[in-house]
C-alpha cells in the first residue's frame, strides 16, 4: 500500500511539474513552418512527419503521450538553422491515428526506418528523449547501417536503468491521472481521432508496465558514436547508467589512452526529467558540438 501512495505521488508530482513548465505559450506559441509535412506509410499506419531545414539529417523521437510540439519546439529552429530536421509522432501519438497494432520498440524502431525510406533517407543522426530514447536505442541495434550518430536524453535501454520508485510510479499508472493534462490538450488539439485517447493511453501504460531489456551485448555493438544526455536527478539510476557509458567505451582514463572515446556522456546539474528538456541552451550546444 505505501508503494501505491508513494508512486501515486510521484506521477502527480511528475504532472503537476509538467503543468508548471509547459505553459501554452510554449506548447502552442510561435513556431517554424515545416517546409515539408505528412504520412508515411509504414507497417500498416500512417506516420506523421514534419521536416524543417536543410543539410544533414537528424531525426527527432519524442517521450511519451508527447507531440513534436511539446517535446521539441523550442530545439527545432536551432537545429534547422545548420540541419535537415525530420521530427515524428510515434503510433497513437500526436497526428498519428492510434492503432490496435501491438505497441513494441521494435516495431516503433522499424517505423522510424520507413520514415527515412519514405524520405529517400540512407542514414541520420537520431535523437531520442525519454521514451524515444529507448526507441532510438532500438534502432541502432536493429538498424545500424541506417544511423550515423545517436544521441539519448534521459533515457534508458532496460526497465532497470530506472530507480525503483520510477518503475513502481510505471505500474501504478492510470488513464485518469492524464486528464486535462498538457499531454491532454496536446493531443486534442491533433488527434485524427479525440475518442481514442483512453485506448491510447491504456495502450501506453500497458507497454511501460511490461519489463524489457535491449541487452548489454547488443548496445557494447553499437558502433556509431553516442551521446547520453541526463539530468542528475532524472528518475535514471546513475550507476546503471556508467555502465551503459562503460559499455560505449567511455568511462576511461583519456590521458592514459592518449585519445578521447567516440562516445560522451552529459549529466547536467540540478535538473529532474522534466526540467531537463527545458535547458535548450544546453542541448543545443552539446548537440551541435557533438554532431559537428
């Protein structure tokens, strides 16, 4: 029972926090005009797209029950300014009609790769947030050919890179702690289909309730070089998440190698998971320094 009340609290402190800082006029303020948007079709759905800019490619994944809009819209006109920007909403999310389709990061995964096939795309940097990261993990495990660099903000690739009481607050989720919230509104302001929102989020929380793991094996083979971003106190075990670093190749004495890892690790002070996607600034620049 103290479990329950506990992750009860923690997911209304997590809403309430995004109430606060995702104000309307940041959700739906000012924004880039998409030179290109759309459906792909892809594993029997059509997905959303929107592209902005020119030059090389780098794909935008968005946490869950979020839009292009609410996790991205404050990143994408920095990103435009040097890149061709391709951002997506997942099944279910945002323009893209819910489906009854079996919710897998493998199958989120494959659809990403459609995207890029529909766009006449070879490979793209990819970012993921959230649960975007754990898609964008997928990818570069299923699709290496298809990715350059990979970038991962407060994200992991196991139910246990989590802590304890964020895997407890995925179980003890309802549909009813999402109403009226900003992933709400957000979503009705898009949806093809408003009525299917409870479906959705039944969807959603069914798959966060199930435990997974992409392997260690398989993310010591990612070859393309990675950043992780996180926040310091974001809800992701910090150990489990130097062993994901260690298993990239970082965590090493640089000096001693005489070279630096092609991967690099981010953890920036005093921000939870909510809060981090805030620090535009900050990503920005660990973006383009990273992808330069």
């Amino acid at each position: 029972m103290k479990n329950l009340f506990e992750s009860n609290r923690f997911l209304r402190s997590f809403l309430m926090m995004v109430i606060i800082i995702l104000t309307p006029s940041w959700v739906y303020g000012q924004k880039l005009k998409p030179s290109q948007s759309g459906y792909a079709p892809v594993n029997g759905i059509k997905m959303y797209y929107e592209v902005y800019g020119e030059g090389k490619p780098i794909v935008l994944l968005h946490g869950a029950f979020m839009t292009i809009d609410m996790n991205w819209g404050p990143l994408i006109p920095e990103l435009s300014k040097t890149r061709k920007v391709i951002a997506v909403e997942m099944q279910g999310h945002g323009h893209t009609a819910f489906s009854d389709r079996k919710l897998t990061h493998t199958t989120l995964a494959s659809d990403v790769e459609g995207v890029l096939d529909y766009l006449k795309i070879d490979n793209a940097d990819v970012v993921g947030y959230s649960f975007g990261g754990a898609v964008a993990y997928q990818f570069a495990v299923q699709s290496p050919k298809r990715l350059k660099n990979l970038v991962i903000i407060s994200a992991t690739y196991k139910s246990n890179g989590w802590l304890p009481e964020v895997k407890n607050a995925f179980k003890a989720m309802k549909p009813d702690l999402f109403t009226d919230s900003p992933m709400h509104t957000a979503y009705n302001a898009v949806a093809p289909d408003k009525t299917k929102w409870t479906p959705f989020l039944e969807q959603m929380i069914a798959s966060a309730a199930v435990p997974f793991d992409l392997g260690d094996s398989n993310i010591s083979k990612i070859s393309a070089p990675v950043l992780i971003i996180a926040g310091d106190n974001d809800g992701l075990d910090k150990m489990e998440l130097i062993r994901t670093y260690q298993l990239l190749g970082g965590g090493v004495s640089a000096d001693l190698l005489g070279s630096m890892p092609k991967s690099q690790l981010a953890i920036l002070p005093g921000q939870g998971h909510v809060t981090l996607m805030m620090q535009t600034a900050a990503i920005s620049a660990y973006l383009n320094n990273f992808l330069k």
